[in-house]
C-alpha cells in the first residue's frame, strides 16, 4: 500500500487499541496514479513503545522506518533520499506525548509536539530556551505534526530543537527491543547533519533537562530569511546568575553549521563574571562566538554576513537569558 493510502486509512481508524498493519487497514486508495516515488509495502502503528522497537529490530522486515511527524521524513521520501518499505508510526504510543517533572527536573517524551511545548506554561525559565525554539518552528501545520523526538533524530542542519538541547544540555533516554534504555548527552547523541549516535534499533523515548541551579534562565534566537523559517544561523544562551546579577554558569550552542550542532566554549569563558547589562562584555562574547564559528557562505548569506547576524541574535539570546535568570521575564 502505498504512504498516502496508508496515512488516511491510518488516520481513519480512530480509537484503535493495538498495532495494525496495512493489510488490515481498509484500502482509501484514491483513484490516480502513485504519488511517491517508492511504494512503501507496509505500514504499522504500534500502541506500545515495546511493540514499536519490536517491529523496528526486525518484525517490520529489514528496510522498516519510523514516522513520528513526518515533517522531514516525507520529504526525504518524497526526494527519495530514503526508500523505506516498512513505516512504524509512533502517533498511538500516547506514553511517549508527555511533559512532566520528575526529580531531576523537566521530561519531555519524544513523540511532543512543538505546539505542546510552546504553549506549556510550566516550562521554567531554565529551559524557556525549548519555548523560543518550538514556538517559532516552520508555520502552524508544521508546528501540531512535529516532534522534539523526530528534530533530534533527524539532526537536520538547519533546525531549531539539536542546538537548543545542546545548549540546555538535555540528555536524551533510548530503548531497543531488549528493553536496555540508555541515557545519552545531547553532545554525545547530535554529530554532523543528518547523524546522530541513535543504533537502526533504538528508539527515542523522551528528553531529560536539568536539575538546573536556582537563576538559570535560557533563549533561543534564530534568524531566517522569513518569519519563523529554517535558520540561517541560530544559537541557545544559557545562564545561571548570581544575586548580585553576574553570571555564574554560561552555555553557549550555535547549529546551522556544517560539523553540526556545536557548544562554543570561547563564548561561555567570555560570559563568565559579566554582569547583567554590560553590554561591551557581552558584545565581546558575542565576537568570540562569531570568530569560532566557521560558517560556510551559501545561498542565503555569505558567511561574515552570518557572523554579523550570530551578533545581533546572539545579543538578544544573552540580553533575554539574563532577565528570565533575574526572573524578571518569564517565557
Ligand atoms: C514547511 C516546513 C518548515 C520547517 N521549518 C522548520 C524550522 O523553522 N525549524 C526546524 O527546526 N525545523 C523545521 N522543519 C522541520 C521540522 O522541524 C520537522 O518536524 C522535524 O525535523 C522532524 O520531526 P518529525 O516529528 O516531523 O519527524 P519525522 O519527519 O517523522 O522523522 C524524522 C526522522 O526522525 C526519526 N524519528 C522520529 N522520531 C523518532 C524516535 N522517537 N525515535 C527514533 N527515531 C525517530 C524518523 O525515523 C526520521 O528519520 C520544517 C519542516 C517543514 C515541512
């Protein structure tokens, strides 16, 4: 069957229980001819994060993939960059659509929603940084299918969430089909576009943040050609401040670079020991940023022009991480 078919079919079936394949799905096939490039044979949606990383070690066949919101994997398919004959979709594994607070601080499962994130008001000004990035990902559409699980797996170069989760430092949780969950760092987990240190067998199950000291506030600013588009160049400001309003604990993450996500330890050095408001200080971090940032030039802007605009984001991440760290704003 192919993946249109399969989605609306999938779509269709309201209030299933347990996985179902294909076959068992009734056939919606519009009249017309193929609209993807590959025929993808099957198509599963486990209820259970058991099932799901069953099908993915093997009971979905050897060429099976997953679809959490499928806002890139779709066009991957579509630009036959993958060619799955299997899709496992996670969209009925409810346990995996979650946010809540465990003793350690914020727990985020794979399968939520931007829209989820950017309207949760519990999310502290710690981790506000999730907010920014999640509120202002693609448009509407993009933002209810999405998922923080599928940004991170995926790794793309330009997206909001990896270098977010870097400069949160999140550790993400996985399992495979034996039950062994893992706990990996996002600085471990995210390597160049498209790579990440997830095994063909695992699957993502949620995002871990914190505990973060008393003080801590976070941003996220991106800057893209239009409103709310893929970033040209985006960084995550995270800092913990003292009473006395300088900064105690800086952390400093860029993505849209060609190595990948990318802690810039310059920056973090430079912000240590700045008071809030000392813009000459922070202004000189920003430059440490930007001349450890070896950006490419491309068709959006040519690589110093990147430089200038990591200043001009960059001031506004700090300017804004320091006033939620002073709890002076919230998200
Ligand atoms: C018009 C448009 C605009 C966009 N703008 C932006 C933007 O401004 N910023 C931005 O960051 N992104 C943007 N995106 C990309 C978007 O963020 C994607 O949603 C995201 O990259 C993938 O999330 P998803 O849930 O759709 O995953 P999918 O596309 O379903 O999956 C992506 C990959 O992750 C794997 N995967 C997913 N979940 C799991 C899991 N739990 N465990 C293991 N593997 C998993 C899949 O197998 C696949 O390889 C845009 C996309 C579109 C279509």
């Amino acid at each position: 069957m192919h993946l249109s078919n399969a989605l609306v079919s999938a779509q269709l079936a309201v209030g299933q229980q347990s996985c179902r394949r294909s076959s068992e799905i009734p056939d919606s096939r519009a009249k017309g001819g193929r609209m993807f490039p590959a025929p993808i044979l099957e198509y599963f949606r486990p209820a259970s994060v058991g099932e799901a990383t069953r099908l993915l070690s093997g009971g979905a066949g050897e060429n099976a993939h997953i679809i959490a919101g499928g806002q890139s994997l779709m066009q991957a398919i579509k630009s036959r960059l993958i060619s799955p004959d299997a899709l496992i979709d996670l969209q009925d594994i409810k346990a995996l659509r979650s946010i809540h607070f465990d003793k350690n601080g914020l727990v985020i499962g794979a399968m939520t929603s931007y829209a989820d994130i950017a309207s949760d008001k519990r999310i502290p000004a710690a981790f506000a940084a999730l907010c920014d990035a999640a509120g202002h990902v693609g448009d509407r559409q993009v933002r209810n299918r999405g998922t923080i699980g599928g940004s991170l797996c995926w790794n793309y170069i330009a997206a909001c969430l990896p270098p977010t989760c870097l400069g949160l430092s999140a550790t993400l949780e996985l399992q495979n089909a034996a039950g062994r969950r893992r706990m990996v760092e996002a600085r471990a987990f995210l390597k160049g576009p498209l790579e990440t240190d997830r095994s063909s067998d695992e699957l993502l199950i949620a995002i871990h943040l914190g505990p973060a000291a008393a003080r801590t506030g976070s941003a996220y600013r991106k800057w893209g050609l239009v409103t709310d588009a893929l970033p040209v160049v985006n960084i995550c400001v995270s800092l913990e401040v003292g009473a006395d309003h300088i900064c105690r604990e800086a952390r400093v993450a860029l993505g849209a670079r060609s190595e990948g996500p990318t802690r810039v330890e310059a920056a973090e050095l430079a912000l240590r020991g700045v008071r809030k408001g000392d813009v000459r200080a922070i202004d000189a971090a920003l430059d440490a940023a930007a001349e450890a940032a070896d950006y490419q030039s491309d068709l959006w802007a040519d690589a110093p022009y990147k430089k200038v605009l990591l200043r001009k984001i960059g001031r506004e991440a700090v300017t804004v991480a320091f006033a939620r760290a002073s709890g002076e704003v919230g998200k």
